[in-house]
C-alpha cells in the first residue's frame, strides 16, 4: 500500500479510549487532562505528523453510557462527560495540521440553521477540512436535555435487530434526511463569491439567496444563511447494518462508515449498502469506509492480554456496536489491504481501545506498513 491517497486512515478520539475501562488504564490518568487543550491538541499533532489522515469527534446530548439505552452509572473507571464537538475542532483546526476533522452534531434535537452556521464557520477556519457527521440520537433520554419531541426508548437488545431497530426509528432516520439536505439548501445561500467582485464591490447582495424547496421539508428554514461558504463540507455517515441508517447513508453522504462484526462481515456489509443506493432516489456514489474498534499488541497474546485486563477492569467482555480487532498492528494492515485491494474500500476509522496505547500503536505499527 504506497499510494496513501489511495487508502485514507482516520482515528477515532473520544475521551481516554473507547473501552469502558480506558480511563483506568491510561498512563497518568487525570480526570481533568480529558477536558484540557493539550489532550486533543496534542494527540491531533501526533496523529498529523505520524501520517493519519483524519480524526472524528464525537457528540453527545448527555451523560454516555457504554449500554445502549441504559443511564450511566456510578462506576468511577468510566468517563461519563464529553466536550462539544464544534469546540474542540475549532481547536484542533487552529493549532494543528490535521488533514481534516470529522464533526458529529446530533439531529434532530439541534435545528439545521445552527448546524449550517457552525460548520461554514468551521469550514471558513479551515478550508477543505471540515466534514461533518449527522449522528441520529437512539436515546429518548437526550430530547430532555434540550426539551425536544421525544424519541422512541429502545431496549439495549434492539440494536442488535435490525429490523426492529429499523422499524421503530424509521421517522427519526427520515428526519435526519431532511435535515442534511436542509443544511445543504443553506450552504447555498450564500457563497463566498457575493462577497467582492470585480467592480470592487464589498459585496454582492444579488448572489444571497432564500432556501428554496420542493415539496413540504420536516425542517423548513428561510435563510439565507448568516456564514459566507466556499467548499461545502463533506457529510460523513456511520451506518449500522440495517435499512435505515443505509438509506440514509445512500441518500445524503458522500462517505459511509460500515461496521463489520463476524455475524456480518464487511464484503456482505458493502454488497448490501450498494444494493440499497442503488435503489435509492437521487443518491450518488459513496465512498466507503470500515469503520473497527482495537486493541493492538507486540504479539497476539500481548493483545489478548491487554483486552483481558480492560474488561477485568470493566467487570464485563467489552460489547460495542462494531467488531473489534483483537492482534498485530502487521496483521490489522495486510487484512486492510486485502479489503483496499479486494473490495474497494476508501479507508478506516480505527476506535483505539485506549487512546493512549492504541493511538501511538496505530502511529508507530501499523501507518508505516500502510505507506
């Protein structure tokens, strides 16, 4: 794999890690370190200089919790609080040379306007490297944060059927549709060129424009948009193997994450998603990412070892909503190279179990036996 255009690799940053217990195995743990500058400052520069193309940041309403559709508890080893997404990649954008940083806002519960105001300012720090990611919120708890129409309560058992899950949050998934092509109507509202002109103008009051619509949109907005836009960012959308968050991936993103597990391996997860985009009205062809957490070892056995005393830690086998990989980083590189080669895949998104350990990993192992 010498052609690193050709296969883009991103990390996933959220706290200490994404397993439960990272916190309470991450060198020199403070709680307070995870919500100062030089955490996501610092590692942003690490992973630019090591070679990763992208992070992604996280969004989230309320306290989180590992098991889906359960409040948080009082287990002291778990990081329960998250900073807004838009702060930190404001930050991160600033101070950094990250290629580009992948934005989570949460819909429906925050309204297209403010997304398309955020973003194009985002954007207008950084041009060609923002992408945004709209996350649809599975958690009834989170409309009553905001004071929100609530959304269905789902059993932690529910995301692991498709088709229920599909069946219950089928309205929540057409929302998100609306709201992304919402956003969309107002990045063209107002386009970096009204502002100047040839005739030396300040401004070019004739380019700014309303939202237009066909039909009747779930979220109406007049516009035009307060933000001047140049490059529109790209959208980005994790999609779980079911119907809707695929056709939603199909209908509105230029990027889909796919989480393979052994149940569904990724060349069914890419077989299904392209059938559904080709079924799907107006979609466009979607680069497709897999999107896997990891635990990364010096041999297989320091892997296991490691996954064991996090979930010793834990109290429990960590469960997560994507398949983890477990080994080498020399083994997680020729299984992204054979699916680069074989399937086609545009790139990854690694969740490190532990940021700390997983992270440098993927900078140290695994990025040099990609180039």
């Amino acid at each position: 794999m010498t052609n690193r255009t050709a296969f883009r690799v991103g990390v996933a940053l959220d706290g200490a890690g994404w397993h439960p217990a990272a916190w309470s195995h991450a060198p020199g743990a403070d709680p307070a370190t995870l919500f100062a500058q030089e955490h996501w400052s610092g590692r942003a520069r690490e992973l630019a200089a090591g070679g990763v193309d992208f992070v992604t940041l996280e969004d989230g309403l309320g306290l989180w919790t590992d098991r889906f559709g359960t409040a948080p508890d009082d287990t002291g080893h778990r990081v329960r609080g998250r900073l807004d997404p838009v702060v930190v990649a404001a930050l991160l954008l600033a101070t950094t040379g990250i290629r580009e940083v992948v934005v989570t806002r949460n819909v429906p519960h925050v309204q297209p306007f403010q997304v398309a105001a955020q973003l194009a300012s985002l954007a207008a720090i950084a041009p060609g490297r923002v992408v945004w990611r709209p996350q649809v919120s599975a958690d009834a708890r989170d409309a009553t944060v905001v004071g929100g129409a609530p959304t269905p309560a789902l059993e932690p058992d529910d995301v692991y059927v498709p088709t229920r899950i599909a069946r219950r949050l089928r309205d929540l998934f057409r929302d998100a549709e609306d709201h992304v092509r919402t956003v969309r109507r107002l990045w063209a509202t107002f386009p970096e060129t009204a502002l100047g002109g040839d005739d030396g103008a300040f401004w070019q009051p004739g380019r700014i424009r309303p939202v237009t619509y066909d039909g009747e949109p779930r979220y109406p907005a007049a516009g035009p948009l307060t933000v001047p836009v140049g490059t529109p960012p790209p959208v980005a959308v994790l999609a779980h193997h079911a119907l809707e968050p695929y056709r939603l991936a199909a209908a509105v993103a230029d990027r889909v994450f796919l989480t393979p597990t052994t149940d569904g391996p990724l060349p069914e997860l890419i077989a299904a998603f392209r059938q559904i985009e080709a079924l799907t009205p107006e979609s466009r062809p979607t680069q497709v990412y897999a999107d896997i957490a990891v635990v990364l070892g010096d041999g297989e056995d320091h892997a296991q070892e490691r996954l064991g005393q996090l979930d010793d830690a834990a109290g429990e086998p960590w469960s997560t909503d994507t398949g983890v990989f477990v080994g080498t980083a020399k083994r997680l590189a020729a299984e992204l190279a054979d699916w680069r080669d074989g399937l086609g895949l545009s790139g990854v998104r690694l969740r490190p179990a532990v940021l700390a350990e997983d992270a440098g990993r993927v900078l140290h192992d695994l990025t040099p036996l990609l180039r």
